[in-house]
C-alpha cells in the first residue's frame, strides 16, 4: 500500500502497466480469442486452424500451456465451459463447419494437455442422408499432426457457422446450440457431462430462408447466460427452467423460449421442449455480425445487443408483460373443452348430437355423421398426438411456431440506443459478467465501452485503440 506524504496529495498510483501484451506465438491472424469464468485462462484461435492456451500465473505472467491444430482451416469461435466442469472443456468451431470438444488432461506435460496425440477415442456426430443425428465411433491412434477431440459433429449437408454452450450446475445438464450455413437451427442436450459424447438432439428449426448461392451470410446464436430466468417473465408465464436463445441471422434477430410440449408415442404420454419464436426484430439495415446477451436480468428485464454491418451497435430491452400468454385467448375454450364429455361410444356420439341439435328427437343418418365428425374433431384436439404427427410437427419453422399455442409467453422487444461510435462496421460486440458494461470492436480496430445511464440508455464510457509506435533506441 502506497501512503501519500500529505493528506491533501491524491494516493500514488501504482506504476505498473495495466493491460498485459501477451506474444500469442501464431504464425497467422488470431481470429477467435476466448477467457474461462476465472479470466486466469485464454485460449486464441488462428486462420491457421491452431489453438494455444496460456495460464496466468500466481505473480501475473502469461505463460503458454499448449497449442494443437484443431482444424484445418480458420477458426470461427471459441469458448470455455464453466470450471465446475471436470474436466476443463474447451468447444472450437473451424471454417470447415466441424465443431470439436476438448477435453485437458491434467496429468499430461505442458504442451499436451488438450491435445490427445499418444492415443484415446473420439465421438462424432454425422448428419446427413442417411443416419442423422446418430452418433458413431470416430477413434484411433492419434499422433502429432493429427489430434483428438473429446467429441466432434457436422453436418454433411451445410457447414456449421456458430454455435453456443449452457451448462447449469443444479441439473448438470450441458446444452448445444449450432446454426448452419442453410439456416437451421440445431438444439443439443447432455445429461451427464462425465460422457462428454452423450448429446441428444433436443429440437430443430428453420431460422431463416435458405441464403441464395454466393450470398454474404452471417450467422450467431447465443444462450441467455443467466442461471434463472428473469423474474418478471416468471410472473408473466415462462417456465422456471426454460431455456433461451437469441440467434441472428443474416439481418435479422430473432428470440427463442423453450416451452413443454406433450405428446404421445404408442399409448404412452410424453413431455418434451420445444422452442417457439418469442420475439423478432428486423430493424438492421445490413448483417448482423455478432450478438450478445446480457447476465444480470435481475435488473428485471433481459438486454440483447447487436452488431451490424451498418455501423451501428444496437441495445434492446426484452419485457415479458403481465398476462402475456398468446394463448390466452384460447384458454377459456380449453377449458370449456375439458368440461364437456367426449368419448369413443356411439350412445356419447348421439348425446353430443342431442346437445348440439337439441331436444329428445330422432338422429337421422346425416345428422349422426354430422355428430361423428364434430366428435372427432374435438378429439384430435383434445387427444395428444401420435408419434409420428409428433414428428411431422418437429419440422415446423420458427414462422410456423409464431402461432398461437399452450405456454407461449409474449415478448416485447424495445430498442433503448443506437450506438455509432465506429462509423464503422461493427464486427463483435460483448458484455462482461455483470452486464453492466458493454464492448464492441469495429472496421478501424478500435475497442468501445458503454455504460447504461440512469434514464436506461447506454452511452460511451471509454476507448482503447493500438497504435504502433517506432521506438527511439537510448
């Protein structure tokens, strides 16, 4: 502690430098960079297709922990999963559209801790014609050029472009979410992450129409990385443990909630998730580069930022408002539904013709037929549905699930600033853990933070800009 020598003086600031330069050691363009939850573990990715991890020591110095080639072109993303994890994973999508998981081998030496190249299995995914979504062993010998993965998948049809993970601790439920090149959204869930190739395809949905040949594409999918859902949307209807996904898709932004779907496969009564477009916004006038979510919904609303090619970094307020079901029209015919007896006899079927016709007179032949199939519709509503209508509904797009339907909460999307501080396109954009601080990077290589101000908006608090220098030699 630094004491000043009079009361009036300021403290004496310590001298040493603020930020870290770390050489990175790639002999190409670092395009991914990604901290763990502590901030005392980076990993960097190149257009080379390597990955190097580097530990920041007890007395504050990056040291490198490994490096590997991961793929074998670009890397596109990066990310850590949570440390309450055992082993540390580490998830890398390359340019190829091939998603791989790592898993450290602490016991390994330095320089081969992630990197599986003595030996071991892998498992991957496939999807395509024939065999989706079924995993098969991709195992072997590993040797020095050609390293392992903890777990692999692609997709035969179109490359993966971005991809995001969710772990939460009180379930141990690890969840995966990937958009491909065609604009479908793929939803993944592992129950048990000591099988780290054990995952489930939760759901699947269309986001947007299939980019025409040689169109710029942009894609990003993020979780909510908020452990619970905000408590105003509890109120309004959203389940305690649904999950929620904010995807960009070429111009557009569009917000998925998870809601309970129940269903029936040979007689028996199943509960499954599905996801249903919460809210869309379609306001951008060029791609949206990135996206982002922000922690903290204690705040009592979810804030969602946008990236744009325009230039412009965008912040919106997501509010579920009281009663805000789109189903809650229905509601009380559901109920009435319920009420009223329906069954499979023929003396119910004359009943519910006596009802509707009235009084104690005969049924002619029409009229009977009539009855039947005012019966049988109200029982495929009120019915749960086979298995294989089960799955005809799964291929719905997300325009599909706009309708109405049981546990679907509405949201409303308002924008609260429209930041240009680049005059740039903006490529990436990120809260911290708080989410109270706001960072985008533009087309001139400049770091921006924003604050959110006392009436809601955000406005710029700081820059960070490099700037190469020639050093005079003493």
């Amino acid at each position: 502690m630094s004491i000043a020598p009079y009361l009036s003086d300021p403290p004496a600031l310590d001298e040493r430098a603020s930020f870290d330069l770390v050489r990175h050691g790639h002999q190409d363009l670092v395009q991914a960079v990604a901290f763990n939850s502590y901030g005392d573990r980076c990993a960097t990715g190149s257009v080379d297709g390597k990955i190097r991890v580097f530990n920041r020591h007890k007395d504050g110095i990056w040291r490198h922990c490994d490096n590997w080639g991961a793929h074998g072109g670009e890397i596109l993303e990066l990310q850590w999963l949570p440390p309450t994890i055992y082993p540390n994973l580490l998830a890398s999508l390359g340019i190829e559209g091939r998603f791989k998981l790592w898993a450290e081998d602490p016991s390994a030496a330095p320089g081969r801790r992630f990197s599986n190249r003595v030996g071991g299995t892998s498992r991957t995914h496939h999807h395509g014609a024939a065999g989706e979504g079924s995993p098969s062993a991709g195992g072997g010998s590993g040797n020095a050029a050609n390293p392992k993965a903890a777990f692999e998948t692609r997709n035969s049809r179109s490359p993966y472009r971005s991809f995001s993970m969710k772990h939460l601790d009180d379930s141990r439920h690890t969840y995966l979410a990937l958009v491909s090149a065609d604009g479908t959204l793929r939803v993944y869930e592992n129950e048990a992450p000591e099988d780290l190739a054990d995952y489930t395809q939760l759901d699947e949905l269309s986001v947007c129409a299939r980019p025409a040949r040689g169109e710029e594409t942009a894609f990003r999918v993020r979780f909510d990385p908020n452990p619970d859902v905000c408590y105003t949307a509890l109120r309004a209807g959203v389940p305690a443990d649904a999950l929620g996904l904010v995807v960009a898709a070429m111009d557009t932004v569009r917000i998925y909630r998870t809601r309970d779907v129940v269903g029936a496969s040979l007689g028996v009564t199943t509960t499954s998730r599905q996801f249903y477009l919460a809210a869309e916004v379609g306001i951008h006038k060029g791609l949206v580069r990135d996206v982002a979510w922000a922690p903290g919904n204690i705040r009592g609303y979810d804030i969602v930022a946008t990236a744009c090619q325009d230039g412009y970094v965008r912040v919106f307020k997501i509010t579920t408002p009281p009663g805000g079901s789109e189903a809650a029209g229905d509601a009380e015919q559901g109920e009435a539904a319920e009420e009223r007896p329906v069954g499979w006899s023929v003396g119910e079927i004359k009943k519910h013709s006596r009802r509707s016709g009235g009084g104690g007179q005969g049924v002619t032949g029409d009229e009977d037929a009539a009855a039947k199939k005012g019966v049988a519709s109200e029982l495929m509503q009120v019915l749960p549905k086979s298995g294989i209508r089960a799955g005809f509904d799964q291929l719905k797009t997300g325009g599909e699930r706009r309708s109405a339907a049981p546990a679907q909460v509405r949201h409303v999307v308002t924008e609260i600033s429209r930041l240009d501080s680049h005059r740039t396109p903006v490529w990436r954009v990120g809260f911290d853990d708080d989410g109270q601080i706001l960072g985008s990077v533009g087309d001139e290589g400049r770091l921006i933070c924003y604050r959110q101000t006392p009436d809601g908006s955000w406005a710029k608090s700081s820059e960070l800009s490099m700037i190469k220098m020639k050093m005079a030699a003493p």
